[in-house]
C-alpha cells in the first residue's frame, strides 16, 4: 500500500444549471502517471481546475496530502505542491524566456524566504540565476532564453509553461492536454520529456491526454471520464478491455482513436 | 406614515430617473460589451434638445411627450451615426482603453453643451396640469414625481418584454451572447450592434427629456448621472436591465432614507451602500448577462 | 541617414535628453518669470500625479478612476496641518501616509472585483471621499480652504523659508523627483517584475503561487501614498484647495496625460504632462473649451495613437511600432470567453 497523494471524493461541479462533474472520486498515490481520458466536454479540464482551485467544488472534497484542500485559494495550492499547466499554455506574452522563470522562481523564493532584501531589491537572487540556467538545461529552452514569449511557438509556449511549473517544485503536476496542438515529432519530444522529468524528480503526474499512443506510452494508470462522469479507472490493460468503457465511448468502431 | 411616505416618493422618483440612463447603458453593455461613459452625455443631450424645443412654454403632456420622443429619435439617430464612425473602433480596444474612450466622448459632448447652451442653469417647466402637487395619504408630493416613476417602470416592463417575449429580443440575447455564432447563422451583427446603440441612446435621451422638469439643467448633470447610473448598473449586475431596475430602487431608497436619517452626511449613502454590496458580491446582486436569461 | 545616426547612438541620446533635461529643470527659475515658474511647479506635480496612476495602470494593470482622491486626501492633511501652524516636512510625511493608507482600505474593497468592476469600484468609493471633504467641516466643505501658507521646512540644522516661488518650485522639485524614484525603483524590482507578470497574465502569476491580490493590494498602496505626496505640495503652492478637486473628473487628468505621453514608457506621464503644460499655456487665452479639447485629444490618442508621443518617438527613431493597437492580454478580464480548444478561462 503506497502512499495517496490525492484524493477526490464525490466531486460535483455545476456552471449554472449545467452539470460538468458528477460524483467523480479518485485516488492518485505517490509517483504514478495517471492518465485522464475521456470526450471533449467531458469535464477533464474542469476536474483540474477544482483539484486546483480555479474553480471551487459545489460538493465534494478534495484532499491533498491528508489536507483538505476544498475550498483553498490556487496560489495556496501551489505552495502546497500542486502545480498545473493549461491546456492553452498561459505564459508572459511580453517577458523574455528568461525573465518568465525570474518570476517563477523569484515567487517560489519569495515564498520560501529565500529572498534577502535589500541586495536581492534589483536583481534576481543568485539562487533564482542559478536555478533558471539549470530549468532552461533541463527543459531544452536554453537556446530561446532571451526569445520574447509571444514569438514563441505554440510548442515552445507549452514546454516554457511547463518549466514555470516546475520552478515550484511541485510533488503534484497537472497537466492539460500537454501534446494538444502539437506536431508529431514535438508530441514525441514532449512524451520523452515528461518520462525524463517524472523519473528524475519522481513527482506525482495527472494528465489529460487525446492521443492514445502517448496515452498507453506514458500511462501507469488510466481513468475514464464520460460527461461528468467516472466510468472506469485501472491499469491501462485492465481499461483497454473493460467492456463498460468499450461500451461508452470506444462505440461502433472499437477504437480508442474514435473520440478524439 | 407622512414622514415615511414622501421620502419613499423621493427615492423612487430617483430611481426610476437614474434607471431611464442605467437601462440603456446595460442594453448596451449586455450586447455591445461596451460600458459607455458618453451614454451620461447623451442623456443631457436629450435634456438640452427638449428644452431648446420647448423653453419656457408649458405645453399640453400630449405635446410634450411627442417633443420628448422626436428628440430621443433625433439622437437615436445621432447615436448610430456615430457608432458607425466612432464607437466600432472602440470594439477591438482593450477594457482599459475603452472605458477612457468612451470617457473622452463624455467630455466631448460635455464642452460641446458648454460651448453652444452655455454654463449657466436652465429650468424647464412641467407639461400642464403636472406641474403641482397630488395628495396621497396625507403627503402633498409633487405630481411630476408619479411620471417619472411611471414612465421608468414602463420602460422596465416594455424592455422586459422587448428582449425576453419578442422576436427581436431572440436575436439580441444571441447577439449578446455569442456574436461569432449569431453572424455564423447569417444575421448581421454590425448593424444589430448599431441599432442597439442607437436604441440604448433613445433610451438615454428619452430618460432626460422626461426628467427634464425634474431637473436643475446644467452642463455637469451628465457626470452626476452617468456615475450614479454605472452604480446602479454595476450593483445590478453588468449587461441585467431587470437587476438594473431592482438596483436602483435600493440604492435609490437608501439614498433618500439615508439623507434623512443621516441628515449631516448627505449623498453618501448611496456610494456606501454602493461599496457595501459590492464588498459581499463584487459582481453585482444577480446573474450578469442578458444571454443567461 | 539622420535616423540611423541616432539609433546608433541610441544610450547617448538618451544620456543627453536627461542631461538637458536636468539642467532646464534647475535652472528654470533663474531665466523664467514668476508665471512660469508658477506653472511650471504645477506641471512638476502632474507629472508625479499621472505616474503615480501609471505605476498601477501599466505596471500593475490595474486601472484606477479613483486617483484624485488619493491626491486629494494628502492635499488636505498636508493643507490642514500647516494651516494649524506646523512645518510643511511634517505636513508632507502625513499626507504620503495618508494617502497611503486610504488607498489601502479603498483597493482592498475595489480588488475584489476585477476588470471593470474594479473600475467602477475605484470610482464609486473616490466619489466618497470627495463626499466626506465635501460635507465635513473640518475640510472647510463646500468652501474647500484658503490661505493654505507655505511655511517653513524643517531641515534640523536650519529653518528654509518657503515664501518665494522659486524656493517653493526647487521643494516641489526635489518633493516630484523623489516620488518619481520611488516608483522607478519599484517598477524595476523583482518586486515590479511580480507586479508585470500579474498585469500580463493574472492566472498563471497566481499559478506560480503568487499572492495576486496582495501584490496588487500593495502597489495601489503605494501609488495611493504618491499621489498623496503630489497632492501635499499642491495646496501651499496655489494657496487654495476645493473638495471638487476629488472627484472622479479630476481623476481623469492623469488618465489624459498618461496615455498623451506613452503609457507604456515609464517617461510617458512626465511627457504628457509636460506637453499638456506647454498646450495649455499656449492657449491660455481659449477659456471654457477645456473639456472638449480634452476629450477631442484623449480620443485622438486612444484611437491614432495609443502609444502616445513617447510612442511615437520610439517608433520613429527605431523604425517600428512600439505598441499593439489592441493590447488586450491573455487571461484578462476581458477574455472570459472560449478559447480555441474548448478551455475556458474563468474569472
Ligand atoms: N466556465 C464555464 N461556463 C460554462 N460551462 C462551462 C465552463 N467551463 C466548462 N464548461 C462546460 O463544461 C463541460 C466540461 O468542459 P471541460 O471541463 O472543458 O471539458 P474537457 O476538458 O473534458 O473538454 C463542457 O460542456 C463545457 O462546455
Ligand atoms: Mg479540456
């Protein structure tokens, strides 16, 4: 019995009368790769915002770590360890590559109290140089480092995003739809990039995902989310079968490819 | 029952005034996205035509109503003149940018007023036979105060049922809500947007030719009224005529109950309460679109 | 050829703008008569004023309606307490406090609100602070105040009087240049670094763990207390404060002057004011055609050129323009519509 890291229970989320999260519970435990699946609509996103405090849970709770988190505001979230990227990347349109981590880091030394003013009042600490170099090496943004966001590629916007996240040190990183948009040599860049992050910082990962191949490559665990609903969770051979899943959305074609 | 009953009158009377201006300024913000500053200088403009029409004549309510009504059609038509040349290019602007626009049309219509009515007060009397008082309850108030609130809960009823019962009204709330997908389904946006404007502007001048009596007429009322109006816009919940209406009624009955009990500091209660409500639901008392209706 | 020569030499020219600058600004009073001077020591106030508005509004993304009454609550403590006999030094600390801490209490209600809300808000409570000099006796009311004295400053050693036009112009100078660092240090911190990235895009600043309403919180504090020390030395030099000097009308003039000079230029509210300064000499004679004027020119510059003259500047000697027409931001209040994709972005 490893560890939970997060757990949901009966999560329901309306926007006005419109139910998008009905009932859903789930348990991610420590280091998995879980996968979320499911339509478009079907509440994926909406399910990250309330796990992150976008959005707020009209019942239902949310722990993180033993914490119950229900009803904290995001940035609290974030210190807390829940990191999250979008599934349109939101970054700096008007900051440089470079100065975008100064801002991540310096929030995430800030918080830490790694900050001494007055020396650190113009400059960005040393801890927060030092550390943006190491970010840019390990993400592969080095070469793009003084590059404007907004004439980034929508690629490079999305791995940028991600680098932000995990200035925070995050334990739990949720990703929306991190390969959306992609071309197919970025999609593998960006699967062997998150395997490389996940087993070097061993962290907790939750991701929503359309493409199947990067679905079963990345996946140690798959839930199905059908319109509000969770339909099935498992192991990803467990969930290529199950007949109810079949039955929702691989459909007449019997084919994970059908819905995306 | 008198001491409560004139400031109930008072109260109400501003209310519905300030919601002649707030229900075109929401109209407006609900479809266009647009909070309008100038919408404040079209209501004085609808004072300003509709005095210059009638001076110092007391005229028949018939006479007068129709006077009322062809200025709101001549500055209908003045608003969407100028919406075609000016106001489209506020769309694209940034929030920030707009509101300053729209501001910077404001004080162009403000110093144009200055510049051709000049700066001292007007007064126009009332339509005949409306001018006195009206005994109700024992309390004399001013029989022109029953036409304003008549004339804002008509506008009340007759935009309800304009918008939510009409086939017009369909096309607004789609408009309102989704532009992209209204002009997908081949209605022409751009002039909907036009019209509106010019409807929100009739409104607006209609509201000051029918306050006019009610009024001292200087070249400072539109900033007075247009602030009041984003308040009780705003406390209503931006782009909700109905949750305009309700707005200015509370604020309009704390303002004037507020003045009597809180005689040392008047006018403030208004922005208070104001602050207040905005404090527990910063985005108004009720659901702010006209689409969600 | 003229063009390439100064893009080339783009850090001297600015080195020499300052250097010219710097030395008009000292000397101004040994060449100009007591008129200028006069307007001058009022344009040095607009310009501390309009940055003040623009520390929030282009670095922090906040736009406030309600600066007047900030200014204005540092016009009166600083006019009150001198008029009660005391130093103007003293004077001018309570108004920057005061200023400060209204501003605090008035942007904690106004931020919980965002995007026009906010607006809206900042407005509707600097209406009521205009409401409270107006009514209140202690402000002199309607009436506002007059025979505000100049007094003395206190410099410990030595007593300074500041009777005469021009020891008062060189007090207002160092009074404006000080404010004027003050936000240059803050909006070139890691602190204003903060303050941007919430102004691009507030929802992953508040990703990143940051404090959004707080950060907020504490630069319209801080652009309140500003405006309040632009304020303090307002009174002693026209002699007369009026409560309309409060409202939200008047909160417009660093809106105008700002977007006149450059919003996006940390100069742009000096330019403006400047410009505005010289214009509105120049046509002192035109009385009563103020607001239009003023709308016709905040409405050419919105629409022609929102960049403002800095922008126009830039964009001439650099060869492109400095500023997008629509500087809509992603995740801004505005944008609380689909996005390609099927997220949707929530307030
Ligand atoms: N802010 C919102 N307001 C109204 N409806 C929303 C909002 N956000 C999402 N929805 C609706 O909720 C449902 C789930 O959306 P979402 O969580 O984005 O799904 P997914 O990410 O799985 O595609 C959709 O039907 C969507 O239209
Ligand atoms: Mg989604």
């Amino acid at each position: 019995m490893s560890d939970i890291v997060l757990e949901i229970r009966d999560i329901e989320k309306y926007y006005h009368q419109f139910k998008a999260l009905d009932g859903v519970s789930l348990c991610l435990e420590a280091g998995e790769i879980r996968v979320l699946i499911g339509p478009n609509g079907a509440g994926k996103t909406t399910l990250f915002s309330v796990i992150s405090g976008e959005n707020l849970a009209n019942e239902g709770a949310v722990v993180y770590r033993g914490r119950d988190i229900t009803r904290q505001v995001s940035w609290k979230r974030v210190q807390m360890g829940i990191g999250r990227c979008f599934q349109v990347a939101r970054v700096f349109p008007d900051m440089s590559v470079e100065e975008s981590l100064y801002v991540a880091l310096q929030a995430y030394a800030g918080w830490q109290k790694k900050v001494r003013v007055p020396r650190d009042f113009f400059r960005p600490p040393r801890y927060v140089l030092e550390k943006t170099g190491a970010i840019l090496d390990e993400i592969g943004l080095t070469d793009k480092r003084n590059i404007y966001v907004k004439t980034l590629s929508h690629g490079d916007k999305k791995r940028l995003e991600l680098a932000m996240a995990l200035a925070q040190e995050p334990d739990l990183l949720l990703l929306d739809e991190p390969t959306a948009g992609m071309s197919p040599e970025e999609t593998r860049d960006t699967v062997n990039l998150i395997k490389r992050l996940h087993s070097n910082r061993r962290f907790t990962v939750f991701l929503t995902e359309h493409d199947m191949d990067v679905v079963f490559s990345l996946a140690d665990n798959i839930s199905v989310l059908y319109y509000g609903r969770l339909v099935a969770s498992g192991k990803p051979e467990e969930i290529r079968k199950d007949p109810a899943v079949q039955e929702v959305y691989l459909g007449k074609e019997g084919d994970f490819d059908a819905f995306s | 029952m008198e001491t409560l009953f004139l400031p109930l009158v008072n109260g109400l009377t501003w209310a519905m005034m300030v919601f002649l201006v707030a229900s075109g300024l929401s109209l407006v913000f609900g479809v266009l996205k647009i909070l309008n500053f100038a919408h404040g200088g079209f209501f004085m403009l609808g004072v300003y035509l509709t005095y210059t029409f009638i001076r110092n004549h007391a005229l028949s309510p018939l006479k007068f109503f129709l006077i009322v009504f062809l200025c709101g059609i001549i500055l209908a038509i003045i608003g969407a003149i100028l919406e075609r040349l000016i106001i489209r290019r506020f769309y694209q602007l940034d929030e920030a940018y707009m509101l300053i626009a729209t501001y910077a049309l404001l004080l162009v219509i403000e110093g144009s007023v200055e510049g051709i009515w000049g700066l001292q007060f007007l007064a126009l009397p009332s339509p005949k036979g409306l001018g006195g008082g009206t005994e109700i309850f024992n309390t004399i108030i001013p029989s022109y105060s029953l036409v304003i609130i008549a004339a804002g809960v008509a506008v009340a009823v007759l935009l309800n049922l304009l918008i939510n019962r009409s086939p017009a009204g369909k096309i607004i709330r789609a408009a309102a809500g989704d532009p992209d997908m209204t002009s997908a389904l081949g209605i022409n946006v751009p002039i909907i947007y036009t019209m509106i404007f010019a409807f929100g502007i009739f409104l607006a001048a209609i509201g000051g030719g029918i306050g006019a009596p009610n009024q001292a007429i200087t070249p400072t009322m539109a900033s007075s009224f247009i602030i009041q109006a984003f308040g009780v816009v705003v406390v209503g919940g931006l782009g909700n005529i109905g949750g305009a209406f309700l707005a200015a009624i509370i604020l309009g009955l704390v303002d004037s109950f507020g003045t009597i009990y809180l005689p040392q500091i008047p006018g403030i209660a208004f922005y208070a309460a104001m602050a207040l409500i905005l404090l527990v639901k910063p985005h108004g008392l009720f659901e702010s679109s006209i689409s969600t209706k | 050829m003229f063009r390439q020569l100064i893009t080339k030499n783009f850090i001297l020219l600015r080195l020499a703008t300052a250097a010219i600058i710097i030395v008009l600004a000292l000397s101004l009073p040994l060449w100009a008569n007591p008129g200028i001077t006069f307007r001058a020591s009022l344009v040095l106030i607009y310009i501390l004023f309009a940055a003040s508005f623009n520390q929030l509004f282009n670095y922090t993304g906040l736009i406030s309606f309600g600066q007047a009454a900030y200014f204005a609550t540092g016009a009166y403590v600083a006019a009150l307490y001198v008029k009660s006999g005391a130093s103007l030094s003293g004077g001018i600390i309570l108004a920057v406090i005061a200023g400060g801490l209204v501003a605090a209490f008035l942007g904690y209600i106004s931020l919980r609100a965002s995007g026009i809300y906010f607006a809206i808000l900042t407005l509707a409570l600097g209406q009521i602070v205009y409401q409270v000099i107006f009514k209140w006796p202690a402000t002199g009311g309607e009436n506002g105040l007059a025979d505000i004295p100049r007094g003395t400053i206190n410099l410990g050693l030595a007593q300074i009087s500041l009777a005469s036009p021009v020891s008062y112009y060189y007090l207002i100078l160092i009074c404006v240049s000080l404010g004027l660092f003050i936000l240059w240090a803050v909006t070139h911190s890691n602190f204003g670094r903060i303050l941007m990235s919430i102004k691009q895009n507030h929802v992953r600043a508040s990703f990143l763990g940051i404090n959004v309403r707080l950060y907020q919180l504490i630069s319209f504090a801080i652009a309140g207390s500003i405006a309040g020390l632009a304020g303090a030395v307002y009174g002693p030099l026209t002699g007369v404060l009026m409560p309309e000097m409060a409202t939200w009308i008047y909160s417009t003039t660093p809106i105008l002057l700002t977007l006149m000079g450059g919003a996006n230029f940390f100069w742009g509210p000096a330019t403006g004011a400047v410009i505005f300064g010289i214009f509105e000499y120049l046509t002192r004679a035109m009385t009563g055609m103020s607001s239009l004027i003023m709308g016709l020119l905040l409405l050419t510059v919105v629409l022609a050129f929102p960049g403002g003259i800095l922008g126009l500047v830039t964009s001439w000697l650099i060869g492109k323009p400095s500023i997008k027409k629509s500087s809509r931001n992603e995740g801004s209040a505005a944008a609380s519509k689909l996005m390609p994709g099927g997220d949707v972005i929530n307030e």
